[in-house]
C-alpha cells in the first residue's frame, strides 16, 4: 500500500490499529519479549500516522472518513485542526510513556494484561478525538475509561503503593465516571429526541436553525449543562476533581503521564468540541459558569498543592490547578484566548508527563514518595535534578521554558479581551505554582543527604529506556519556550476554526458519500 492510500484511510487506521493489536496481545501472554517489541513498534507506528494525519488537514483542510455508506446518519469520523493535533499530542506522549513502562512496570503486570489494556485505552483517546458522532464519543469514553482503570491497579517496580489504596483509588475513578456516563446518555438522548440525529455537525446545523427562528427547546440548556458536568468530570474540574489525586499517585508513573498528560485534556476537548459547535449560539450562557468553575478549581488546585507532602499528589493537585487556566481561556471564548489555551495545553501536557515520569524515577532512586525523607539528591541523580527543574519551571512559568509562553499569551490575550478580574486573580495563584513547585525541587534535590532506606521499598536503576522519554520531553519544553512560533500559529488556525464551526459542518455535511 502506497503513502497516498494509506493517508485516506489515516482516521480509522488511528482507532482500528491500537484495536487490532490490544486483541493480539492477548495471545502473546506467554511471549512478554514479543509483546514488548511489537507494542512498542504499533505504538512508533501511530505516532508516524499522527504526524501524517495533521500534516494532511494543514495542506488539504478538514477530512471526513466515512465508515459504510450512510450518509450522515452513519458514523463519520473527522480530522479538523484541533482533532488531529490532539491524536498527535496523545500519540506522541502514549509511545513515550509505553517506552518508559518496559523498565518501569513489573514484568507480571507487563506479561499480563498491560500491552493489551494500553493499546486499547490509545484507541478510546483517538476515537473520542475523531468521531464525529456524539454517542461514539461515549463509546469511546467508556473505552477509555475501562481500560485507565485496568491501568490504575497495574504495579511498578518498587510497590510503592499498596493494593488497598489502588482499589479505593480505582473505586472511587470507576463510580464517579459511571454516573458522568449515565448522565452523558441522558444529555445524548435528550439531543436525539429534539433533532433527530447522532451526528454532531447535522446535529449543529438543526440547533442553529432553531436558535436563529427563535424555536429552540428549553430543555436544550440543562441538556448543555449535563455537559458540563460530564467534561468537567473527565477533566477535573471543581466540584468533580476528588478522585484525581487519589488516582494519580495510585497509577504506575508511566500511567499517571497517560492520565495528567492525555487524559484529563479530554474534558477541555469535550467542551471546546461540544459547546463551540452544537451549542454556539447560545455558548454566552455557559461562559461565566465556564470561568467560575475555571478560576476555583485554580484556587483549589493551587492552595492544595502546597500543602502536600508526598510528591505524586502534589504534581495531582498541580494538574487540577494547571487544567483550571486551559478552562480559563475556553470560558473567556475569543480566538486568541481559545489559542491561548490550546498553547497552554500543549505545553502543560508535555511538562506533566515529564514530571511524573521523572518523579518515578526519583520515587525509586529515594525510595520514599515523601519529599520529607528526600533531599541531597542532586549529586546522586543529577540527570533527575535538571529534568525535574525544567519541568518545574515549566509548570511554574518562568522563562525560558514554554509554560512561560503559555502563562504570558493566556494573560496577554484575556487582558485584551477585557477579562480583567479573572485574569487578576489566575496571575495571583500563579505564584503559588511558583512557590510549591521550586520548594518540591528544593526539598528533593537540595539540602541534607538523607541515605535512609525504608525497608518497604527498593530501589532499581535509571535505564535508557526510562531516561529517553524524560529527555525528550525536556527537549520540546525548552523547545516550545525558545521556539514556540510554529505552536502559537497552528493554535492561532486552531482557535479560528473551533470559533467559527461552519467549515467543520460543511464538510461533514456536504461531503460526497463514497
């Protein structure tokens, strides 16, 4: 099969691959070796794929996959700008973290269920990117949210959590997203009876004509509001972010990147898909409520991680913090703050993912997740130590790293847009991220020698196939701080395609049916 076969079959080649290969290693249970190399080598793939498919929208504009031949009452699946740069952003970070789970996870879990739960949770992330029909995004959310929970409860070398603490952590994640998705089919459902499709683009053209002839269902608000909910659970969001940092130090490291990194984005992408497009003429509603819950979950985020002792919780509490200002820019609705948001999700992605890889890595090298039992490692792990200050300083947003250039456009623009007050008040809470995020370096890195093993713990070597992917993400942060114009374009294109939705539905709607 030729490059340009392959590049019209790239949107089902991104959900049917990880698929395909989840059911295949099921049968290589007995050959862990195998299942290594070739997980590893589909996951390589998916991430070459990723590349083509954003390479293909940038020069031939938005592209609709067609599965059978139904019109638009069948499942499509669509690669605009913001669906294809988040299958790059989670391929990407997904082979990374397979990468660092070769000598990170114990080989009973890596021979068990593990290839095959993570190629399957790869295919929920791009089929909840590319659909573009709303009950397959629930399908895939459920996709995604089985197999993260089979992830959850997985074990890293070290046990360095115990089984108790996972369940709870699972229960609390497996509970808390059953409810979302029952309250995600009653919004579906309340959709379909008012217009009478599943697909998303029909489904905005219909909502638009009623909204324009003053004939729109009341019960569309509270349906837009079920959504809320939804995504706010998915992405952490205050009142819906207590289960994460129960989950997240509960995960192996390599999990935790998957889900800081990946998977609670998917909640910002729920809402900039669902609100921009279907509910665009009435978003004026639901943005202050967007930018109420926005600035409280950084409040929240903010203050609890300073109080944290144990490292994983407190980078927990920080992504709560750091996913209240991609919603700050989403709630404030103009296309340079939306651009603004995407370039701070991006760069928060990058960073997290690095961090809780690395704290892996020093979790191990310490032999402790309390930073209190810590200190003196910079002449022991000083490849730790400079990583973990790159993302620090990322994640805290100073200069020269690309959380600088996503704190200063998310303010530049909301300060344009006249958003004073809220803007006032996430610079406030940013030095809190400054504070708790160099004081967790200094704790770790700096000050006394403590040589003390805890008898409960044992600590493993650093391997390459640990430090490449903490190395090559530092790499893109440096890269998106010194060098960010290439992001802060496509995010710009990005923000003024999801702003103005009709060449999205145009294209699904006035496709020609294969």
């Amino acid at each position: 099969m030729n490059i340009a076969a392959i590049t019209d079959h790239l949107p089902i080649l991104m959900v049917a691959i990880p698929i395909l290969f989840s059911a295949l290693m099921m049968f290589l249970r007995s050959a862990p070796s195998v299942q290594k190399v070739i997980n590893l080598t589909v996951s390589f793939g998916l991430l070459i794929l990723s590349i083509l498919l954003l390479i293909n929208v940038l020069n031939n504009g938005i592209v609709v996959y067609e599965i059978g031949e139904w019109g638009k009452y069948g499942i499509v699946l669509v690669a605009d700008l913001l669906s294809a740069g988040m299958v790059l952003l989670s391929s990407g970070i997904s082979f990374l973290a397979l990468l660092y789970s070769m000598d990170y996870m114990e080989e009973e879990s890596l021979g068990s269920t593990y290839h095959s739960l993570f190629n399957l949770l790869v295919a929920g992330i791009n089929g909840t990117f590319l659909t573009g029909d709303i009950f397959n995004l629930f399908v895939f959310f459920e996709i995604l949210l089985l197999s993260s929970c089979g992830l959850v409860v997985a074990y890293g070398k070290g046990g360095f959590t115990k089984s108790d603490h996972k369940m709870e952590a699972t229960f609390k994640y497996l509970v808390l997203n059953m409810i979302s998705s029952f309250i995600m089919l009653v919004a579906i459902a309340s959709l379909y009876a008012t217009v009478g499709t599943l697909n998303m683009a029909d489904m905005a053209a219909k909502i638009n004509v009623m909204s324009e002839t003053g004939n729109l269902p009341w019960h569309i608000f509270p349906a837009a509001l079920l959504f809320i909910v939804v995504f706010g659970n998915k992405a952490a969001i205050f009142p819906l972010h207590y289960w994460l940092p129960d989950v997240h130090p509960s995960a192996p490291s390599p999990i935790s990147a998957m889900l800081s990194g990946v998977l609670i984005k998917v909640g910002a992408y729920g809402v900039l898909r669902i609100f921009f497009l279907i509910f665009d003429g009435t978003l004026y509603m639901f943005q202050p409520i967007i930018i109420f819950l926005a600035l409280v979950t950084i409040i929240l985020g903010s203050i609890s991680a300073v109080g944290q002792n144990d490292i994983k919780r407190l980078l927990a509490y920080s992504s709560i913090s750091q996913i209240g200002y991609v919603f700050l820019g989403i709630g404030m609705g103009t296309v340079t703050t939306i651009a603004a948001s995407l370039v701070y999700l991006v760069n928060h992605a990058v960073a997290k993912s690095m961090l809780f890889m690395a704290s892996g890595s020093i979790i191990h090298e310490a032999g402790t997740r309390d930073m209190r039992k810590m200190g003196g490692m910079v002449n022991s792990a000083p490849f730790l130590s400079g990583m973990f200050l790159i993302g620090a300083m990322s994640v805290a947003g100073i200069p020269p790293m690309g959380g600088f250039i996503a704190k200063f456009v998310l303010f530049d623009s909301g300060i344009t847009s006249k958003y004073y007050i809220p803007i006032l008040i996430a610079l406030v809470f940013a030095v809190f991220t400054v504070f708790y995020m160099i004081r967790a370096w200094q704790r770790i890195f700096w000050g006394e020698v403590r040589s003390e093993k805890y008898d409960e713990y044992h600590s493993h070597g650093l391997s390459w196939k640990m430090s490449v992917p903490i190395l090559v993400l530092s790499v893109v942060v440096v890269v998106f701080g010194v060098y960010a114009e290439p992001l802060l374009s496509i995010a710009q294109s990005t923000a003024s395609q999801i702003i103005d939705p009709q060449a999205y539905i145009d294209a699904v709607l006035m496709r020609e049916i294969r």
